[in-house]
C-alpha cells in the first residue's frame, strides 16, 4: 500500500514536469535551445562590461576574460565567488566527515585481501602516472575540458590507489590539512588583493595575454590550480578517514 | 529522448527514497536522483548541431554555434557538492551501525 | 535515424534499467556496483550533449570515488558484524 501511494506521487510528479516542459517558452525543446536569446551569449562574447567584437582563437588580445574554454571562464572568472563558497561547502562537509570518524586513529582498517609484491610495485608506478595526469588538467583548465575540480579529485584517486595496494600505508594527513588550509587561504588573499587594488572582490589583475596560450587569461590558472590542490586534499582527507580506524 | 530519461530517472530516484528503508538504498536513491538531475539540467542547453563551448584552433571564433556552458558549469560545482553529502551521509551511516548493528531503519531502536 | 540517435535510445533504455536495478537490487554490493555501472553510462550521455568538463568530473569522481566510498562503508559494516 505504501509503495503504491509513492508510486502514485512520483508518477503525478512525473505528469507535473512533463506538462510544464510542454510549451514552455523557458525551457524549450530537446536540442532546439536558443543560446543568443540567453545570458549565456554575453559569456561566450565577453561582452559583459563592453563588446570586444570578433574573438579568433590565437589572436585575440585584452578581453574582459582570457580562457579559451568558455565553462572556465565562468566558473572560475565570472562566477568565481559562487566557486569560493563552493568549495566552503567542500571543506565543511569534509571536517563533519572528520568530526564523525575521527578521534584517536592510528591503524589501518583491516581488508579482507593482502596485495601482494607485483601489486605494490605496479601501483605505485601507476601513481606517478596518474598524479601527474591530475597536475596537468588542473593546471590546462583554462585551454582543455577539465579543470580545478577533476584534477584534483585525480589527485585524490592516486592517493587511493596507493591505500588499496598497500595494506600498511599511510598518507601524511598533516601535510595535506596545511596544503587544504594554504590553498584556501591564497584563494581568499587573491580575491582580497583583487578587493583593494582593482575594486572588487576576485578582479582579475595580471595581463590577460593572448587568447589559447598556456600563459594566459590572467590570475585563473593560478585560481584553479589552488582549487585543485584544495579539492585533492580534502577529498584524500575523506578517504583517510575511511580507512582508519581507533586501535593500537 | 536523453531528456526524458533524465525525467524518468529522477521519478525512479524520489520513488527509492520513498520505499527503501536501509540507509545505503536511501543514499543510493539521492545519488540516482542527483545523477537524473544533472542530466535533465544540461539536457536544457542543448542545442542541435552545436559545438562543445571551447575554442580551439579548428573552431577559432565566437560567432559558431556553441552548447549553452552556463548549465555545464553550474553541474560541474553540483558533482562536486555531491561527492561532499554523499561522503557525509555515508559517515552518519558507518556511525549508525557501530552502534544499532544494522542498516535497516525498522530493526533499529531495540538495542 | 543515425548513428547517434541509436547510440542515445540505447543508453537511455540502459540508465533507466540501471537505475532500475540499483534501487531494487536485493544485495548491498550490487547495488552499489550498479550504481557505478550507471554513473559510466550518465558520462556517456553527457559527451553526447556536449559537455566535456562534465563528462571529465563525472568520470572521476561519480564512478571512481563514490563507489569507493560505498565499498569502504559496506566492508567495514562486515568486519563490524563478524565478531
């Protein structure tokens, strides 16, 4: 019966949402989006503040906002305040993780299977592998998908690699609060030096540079690499508060 | 027709958080329904014969037709956030079972 | 009828029996390993709206970390019950 009354509201949920997509002249049809209608286009212009006209890829000098991947630029240029609460959010959920599983811990849980010789070696060549995958699209945000948030969550993967292939390991823990608290802090002073210099909070101050070069669009690189670190720290957190356990 | 998968996904989420009473099919249930969302809100900034919003040097300029970024980076910080409860939900339930030694919401409370 | 539209029917039929079988999949495990196995098809479906960066997070983490965290979850519960 129970079951047959949620049943009963999901589908008139279900009816709700498929009658209001319905002509609705906000949420068009399946692929027949008109972006130059949007917000969006002023984005993809850089037309916020004033229109810089044409933008060619390896030319173009001097725009309100320098990535070459457009979800960057508003991510970490645009709406890089929202980011910064963001990753607040990241952070608090990471210290009630600790919070709940934390307290005294020294020793590894104990698994089931214990990875052998070729395993450990395997792995941790892998790591270095994966590791620097993780440095390098964090690092080519502004110009590759990717970014800030995956690359540091690769960083967090290599770290798990290496408690799964070695029941005995243990990552620095201390090391990685200070880069967590580092990266957090250099993000807020960025946005401060911004604040008291240019304006207003997160003003980007360095030279934009030439649209699709590795040295450009100003201090976003910088921005996304801290993200980067600051996500793969907490989430390495995470998964060592996981894996451990009080004891001896 | 990815659209009203999307749809349908986040009825089937809300319909397993309804009925399931463990705590991991709870938490499965969000992330199904959070899975269904993400792709219902980028669904929305689809746009037929677009290119995906990053300029390279085969489509150099701003006047092609791009994918809408604005839904993409708004999910893009909503994974994130998700991986953040989820791990928290997970923590609540580690702690639950240390101390009722069950994951099933009816057996609890008889300790 | 191209090649893309097939390739969307057949993960969206697949997401939805995925989804499907997470919630109602009797074992914990399986569950959890269905889950997985729908975060990987949900990549799928956001390259096909292209949406990269997405893609490239979802990736990483829905069916990478999520799925590591459950296991850890579920293991440690086991260890808890066996003695």
């Amino acid at each position: 019966m129970k079951n047959f009354l949620a049943f009963i509201t999901v589908l008139v949920l279900g009816y709700m949402i498929v009658v209001s997509l319905d002509n609705n002249e906000a949420f068009p049809a399946y692929g027949e989006a008109d972006v130059s209608s949007r917000v969006s286009q002023a984005f993809i212009d850089r037309s916020v503040t004033e229109d810089p006209g044409d933008i060619i890829f390896g030319q173009a000098t001097n725009l309100e906002s320098g990535p070459a991947n457009i979800v960057t630029a508003i991510v970490a240029d645009y709406r890089s305040f929202d980011t910064l609460g963001e990753v607040t959010v990241l952070f608090v959920s990471s210290l009630g993780v600790a919070l709940l599983l934390g307290g005294k811990k020294q020793k590894r849980l104990e698994l089931n299977f214990h990875p052998n010789f070729m395993l450990r070696v395997g792995s941790r060549a892998l790591f270095g592998i994966i590791l620097m995958t993780g440095v390098y699209i964090a690092i080519h945000g502004h110009l590759t998908p990717g970014g800030g948030f995956p690359g540091g969550a690769m960083i967090a993967s290599s770290m798990l690699l290496l408690y799964l292939a070695d029941d005995e390991f243990r990552a620095k823990i201390k090391g990685f609060k200070m880069l967590e608290s580092f990266a957090g802090t250099a993000y807020v002073l960025i946005g401060l030096t911004g604040l008291l210099l240019g304006g207003y909070f997160l003003e980007n101050l360095l030279d934009n540079g030439v649209i699709g070069d590795l040295f450009s669009a100003g201090i976003i690189p910088i921005v996304y690499v801290l993200i980067g670190l600051k996500v793969g720290s907490e989430i390495s957190g995470i998964i060592d508060n996981f894996l451990t356990e009080e004891g001896v | 027709m990815l659209q009203y998968a999307a749809i349908a996904m986040l009825m089937l989420g809300l319909y397993g958080l309804l009925t399931q009473r463990n705590i991991i099919k709870i938490i499965v249930s969000i992330n199904i329904l959070e899975i269904g969302l993400n792709l219902f809100i980028v669904s929305v900034g689809y746009v037929e014969g677009g290119i995906a919003p990053i300029l390279t040097s085969d489509f150099n300029n701003n006047g092609l037709v791009f994918v809408d970024p604005l839904p993409s980076a708004l999910v893009l910080t909503a994974i994130v956030i998700g991986v953040g409860t989820t791990a928290l939900g997970l923590a609540l339930a580690k702690n639950i079972y240390q101390k009722y030694g069950t994951f099933e919401i009816d057996e609890m409370g008889e300790e | 009828m191209d090649l893309v539209n097939i390739v969307e029917i057949i993960v969206s039929v697949l997401m939805l029996i995925l989804a499907f079988l997470a919630i109602n999949s009797k074992s914990l495990v399986k569950s959890v390993m269905f889950l997985s196995a729908l975060s990987m098809l949900a990549v799928v479906g956001f390259v096909l709206m292209k949406a990269p960066d997405v893609a490239v997070t979802e990736a990483v983490i829905g069916s990478g970390l999520v799925t590591s965290l459950f296991i850890f979850t579920l293991l440690a519960a086991r260890k808890v019950g066996n003695k």
